[in-house]
C-alpha cells in the first residue's frame, strides 16, 4: 500500500511549459495539413519541358504563383497514364487537403511566359485553364504575426518568476520582496560557532553581555525574581575594536539564531521600504526567538531626528527610525528577541534610541590595552610559521593605540615582508618592518634627494631625538630614520606611555619634542622649511585642545567649548569674538613658548645635536643605542622606573 501511495504521488504534475507544447503541435498540424509538410514534392522541369506537355495536350490547368515566379502544373487523366508521367502522380494524397500539382518550374519574365503560354495554346488549339495566385507560407506568416506575442508572454513570465523571487533571487532581493528584510540568518547549528574564546582582550565588554548570554540560555532564572531581559545593547567604539566580532560571540555563546544586517540595508529609493523592512526583520525573530538581531553601522538609520532635515516631515529614514523605535518598545518582554547594534558615532544617535527599554545598555569597546594586545597577537601569531619562539609581551609594547583590526593587519603584513625577502618563517624584524609600514608607509630609498635636502633632513629629526630625550614627559625614543616612507622625507618612532589622564606638563613636553625639529633647523642653519608641516599640525591641535577642551589654560579658565552630545550647531560660535581672540593668541603664546624652550635645549646641546645629526647622515637609520653613546642615559630615566616599580607595589 505504501508503495501505491508512493506511485500515486509520482503523477505528472501540470506544467506552463504543457501550453507551449500544444501551441506548437497546433501549427505544426495546420502547415501540414495545408499542405506546408507531408506532401510529396512535385517534380520539379524546365520551362522548356512543359512546352512540350502543353504542346502534347497533356496540362489541364497551369497555376501561375506571382510573387515567386513558379508555375504548378496540373496534368489531365490520359497524361497520367501515360507512360512518361506515371513519377508524376502524388504518393500521399490522403493527407493532403489541398490539390497537389504535378510539376513545378520556374520562369523568368511574367509578360514574356504569357505570351509564349498563349501563343502555344492558338498554335495547338489546345484547351488549358491559366490561373494566377499569390502564394503565402501559412505556417511563416503565422509565425511571425505569433511572435510579437510570444516574446511579450515570455518576458512577462520571467519578470514575473524573477519579482516572485522563482530565480534564486532569494526574498528580498525582487520588487515583490522588496520590503522583505535583507538580515542574513545564521544558524546556531551550524554557522555560528566563534564564541568569546575566540575573542582576545574585550574583558569589560564580555561581562556586561555576558548577562545577555545568561538570560537567553536560562532566561527563567531572571523572569521567576520578576526581572526584564534588555531589550538592546549597544556596541561603542573605534573602527576595529571588535565589536562586530563581539556580536557574533554572542549569538555563538547563546546557541540561538542570528540575524545579522547593516543599517544602510534598510535605506532604499522607494517609500516605505525601510519600514517594511524593520517590521519584516522582528517578524521573523519573532518566529525564531529566542534569537539576537545585530544592526551594524546603526546610525545609518539612527541619526537624531530633525537635523539637517530639508525633506520635510515625511523623511524616509526617519519613518525608518520610528519603526525601529516601536518595535523595539513593542514586542512583549517575553519573546526572547534581543537588539544588539555597534557603532563609533554614538554622539549622532536619536535620544529617543537610547533611552531605557530601547537600548538599556552601553557598552563601551576600547582600544585593547598593553596585556589585551598580547592577547590578540596570541590569537593572531596562531596561523603563521614562526622563525623562534617570538617576545609577545615585545609586540604588545610596540604597538600603542592599535586596535584588533590593526594588529591583525600587522600579522599579515610580518608575513608579507618574510615571503618578500624569501624567507622560510617570520621572525622579529618582519614584524618591526611590517609595524613602520603600517605607521610610516612603505620605504622610498630610490627617491631623489640632494645633499643639502638630506642634511636638513637628518638635523630636523636629530632635533627631535635630542629634545625628547632630554624632557622627563616626551615620549621614549625608538628609531630614527631619514629613508623617505609615504608622504614624510624623515621619521622618528616613539613609545608613548599609556596613560589614562594626562597633565599640563607632559602635554607641554609632547609639544615642545614635536617642535624640535624645525628648532634644530633654526639653530644649526638660522632658517626654517617647510618639512614641519605635521608638526605644526599636531601642536597647534594639542594647544588648541588644552585651551578650547580640556580647561588647561589660566587665561581662559576651567571652561570647555566641547560638545560630547553633537547637538551644537556649526553655524555660530559658543563664545563671544573678545574670547575667540584671546584663544587665538592663548594658543599662539603656548606654541611659542615651547618653540623657544626646544631652541634652548637644542642651543645647549648644539655639539651633540651635530654628532647625532653626522651618525644619522652615515647610517640613515639610528636606534636607541646610538643616542645612550652620545647623550649617555637618560637624566630621569631612573626616576621613571623607581615610580612604575611603586605603583606596582602598591597596587599588590
């Protein structure tokens, strides 16, 4: 019986293709019984033959086709016994509808085969019947008056099954799909599977989500005490931080699925496609809660209302925002459907986003710290073949300020380099080399500089190694090179403390380091260039910080014209002109001064600058090393050590 129900279930099924196939045996059916196929083909002759049969008597009727010039010829019944014409007679006459002829020929001029058909009929006396016809292909004719319609249905049918998503479009890929939401579901099963061991560093962040972890696999525990699952969290930081990543861990820690989309997905040129969308996307987390929906890059729709708003009130993305906000306040407390988003411009964001019971949380994802580096290069070293056991704690010191991404793109690039150089595995070197591509940009030793251009170039950044070594809060020194790299003629790589809050006083000493080269210039040639561009640059931004931010200046007092929230306008100013130029030379005066305290400390130390500045132009790269030979060690070096040693007692 099974196998009758399986039988049964084998049945034909009906198919479009079925109507297409009867179309095509109707005409094919009329043509051949018209007489288009089947019939046998007449014997084709010369005009000069069927002279001679309409001479013998022995055409009945001569069908003259004037579109084509051919003749169909008709022979009477004595001529179709006779012996001659006996290949003549039509074999399958049954099938044909039509008369068939007996020979076919063609002619030249119509005129001229009239006159010659007449004046043999008046010399023989004979008795035919001449007729004219246009002869048409039916099953032609139909075809081509068919076609027009043919393509027409043809192309409807494809844009129809490619609308409905029937080409492997997928939903919301076609125009009837189109408010279909465009996340990409990853399934616990099977594709999600990095969980928070496969994220290194990110310690502070983990714990708070980890409670997000919790509840969607237990979420009992928390709803039996009477409390609420948060209903979002939302992922701050740098570009690179990982906070993508993070997400993902999530929803690999929790088992449940995923649906993962960027916030730009939701913007389309059509009216209430964003919308629809939003609605779409929680409909089908609903379906599969308890499940996590990640929105990537979030202020793509997410931006404070009415900013910049010149579309009137009916802005596409602010219907967007507003379906956002209701779901998200919306769906009940018990369907297990978390709201997880990233951004680095949390600054632009709707208040009304980020109130509580929208996004309860935020979780800050910072640049990994020297202990969280190390963490990172662990993961990051796992896939390369490495030449010696490498220092990591080495690495993670190297590499302030960078982010996951950052140290990623370090690895890779160590390897890159090694494989440049034929090497067998990477070592140490490859990842110094791969840390100042990464910084300095790519070496330009080929670049064409002349001797005076190179010896400015070497006392510029002498100058900067000397100032910075002889202040107590200047960044230690590392390397320093005038090999052109990127954009820069010369460079000077520094280890910088990481320190969480920064004093008056080392912001100073930064800024005075900064303008030690073009002080070495002042002093050794009694000129300024223009290679100190960057410098200037970066110290006009520190001085204008400290007076403008962070309240550091005595003139200006403990005000900050800083706007954490973004909604200041940039149209006015939040202080009057009087104080705009007491800023102006507030900033001039700090730059200054620190110029001229480079120009003393460098006027103090000219011989050694000198030194330094001749090894510089002989080796083109100088290390540490090189400056303990010439300026010994540091004054304040030991003082530095003894602090870092009292803190670390301290905090034991």
């Amino acid at each position: 019986m099974a196998k009758d129900n399986k039988n049964l279930n084998k049945k034909p099924k009906f198919s479009p293709y079925w109507i297409y196939g009867f179309v095509i045996a109707g005409i094919l059916a009329i043509q051949l019984f018209s007489g288009g196929f089947g019939g046998s083909q007449a014997n084709t002759i010369t005009p000069d033959k069927f002279k001679t049969f309409l001479k013998d008597g022995d055409v009945s009727e001569i069908m003259i086709i004037r579109n084509t010039h051919t003749a169909k010829v008709y022979l009477t019944k004595e001529a179709l016994d006779k012996e001659l014409h006996k290949k003549a007679k039509p074999s399958n006459i049954a099938l044909s509808i039509s008369k068939q002829p007996n020979y076919t020929f063609e002619f030249g001029d119509l005129q001229n085969f009239e006159d010659d058909i007449e004046k043999i009929i008046d010399e023989s006396q004979v008795k035919v019947d001449v007729k004219y016809d246009t002869e048409e292909n039916t099953f032609g004719n139909l075809l081509f008056s068919l076609l027009p319609f043919i393509l027409i249905i043809g192309v409807w049918i494809f844009i129809m099954r490619r609308m409905s998503g029937g080409s492997g479009g997928g939903a919301g890929g076609q125009i009837f799909n189109i408010g279909k939401s465009k996340a990409k579901l990853f399934d616990e099963k099977t594709d999600v599977k990095t969980s928070f061991k496969d994220v290194a560093g990110l310690e502070g962040a983990k714990e708070e989500v980890q409670e997000i972890v919790d509840f969607l696999k237990n979420p009992e525990k928390y709803t039996s005490l009477g409390g609420k699952i948060p209903k979002g969290a939302l992922l701050v930081g740098q570009p690179g931080t990982g906070k993508t990543l993070l997400a993902k861990a999530v929803a690999g820690e929790a088992k449940v699925p995923f649906f993962s989309l960027s916030g730009s997905d939701f913007v389309e040129m059509f009216v209430g496609v964003g919308a629809s969308r939003v609605r779409d996307l929680f409909k089908q987390a609903k379906e599969k809660s308890p499940a996590i929906i990640f929105i990537d890059e979030i202020d793509a729709i997410g931006r404070a209302r009415g900013k910049s708003n010149f579309s009137g009130s009916n802005d596409e993305r602010e219907n967007t925002l507003n379906q956002l906000l209701t779901e998200m306040d919306g769906f009940g407390t018990n369907t297990n459907v978390i709201v997880l988003a990233a951004t680095n411009r949390a600054d632009v964001l709707d208040k009304a986003l980020m109130r509580a019971g929208r996004f309860d949380r935020q979780i800050f994802v910072d640049l990994p710290d020297v202990r969280e580096r190390k963490e990172i290069f662990e993961v990051h070293l796992r896939p390369l073949k490495q030449a010696e056991k490498l220092d990591i704690d080495f690495l993670a010191k190297q590499t302030p300020g960078f982010s996951g991404a950052d140290i990623a793109n370090v690895c890779n690039e160590a390897a890159l380099i090694a494989a440049r150089k034929g090497k067998k595995a990477v070592d140490k070197q490859d990842f110094l080399d791969a840390v100042d591509r990464i910084v300095g940009g790519l070496e330009k030793k080929n670049k064409i500089v002349t001797k005076e251009e190179k010896k400015a170039i070497a006392f510029h950044e002498a100058g900067h190694a000397t100032v910075s070594w002889m202040l107590e809060h200047a960044a230690p020194l590392v390397k320093v090179t005038i090999v052109p790299r990127g954009q820069s003629l010369g460079a000077a790589w520094y280890l910088p403390e990481e320190r969480l809050i920064v004093r008056p006083k080392q912001m100073l000493d930064e800024m005075c380091a900064a303008l030690g080269g073009r002080a070495a210039e002042k002093v050794i040639f009694d000129e300024i260039s223009t290679g100190a561009l960057s410098d200037l640059e970066k110290v006009t931004k520190q001085a204008r910080a400290m007076v403008t931010v962070y309240g550091l200046s005595d003139k200006i007092g403990n005000l900050t014209y800083y706007d954490s929230s973004g909604q200041e306008s940039g149209f006015t100013k939040p202080y009057s002109e009087e104080t705009a130029e007491l800023i102006d030379k507030e900033i001039s005066d700090i730059v200054e001064e620190q110029y001229q305290r480079a120009i003393k400390l460098l006027e103090q130390h000219k011989d050694k600058l000198t030194e330094l500045a001749e090894v510089l132009l002989e080796k083109e790269v100088i290390f540490k090393d090189n400056l303990e030979k010439i300026f010994g060690k540091r004054p304040f070096h030991k003082e530095i050590a003894e602090r870092k040693l009292e803190a670390n007692s301290e905090e034991e």
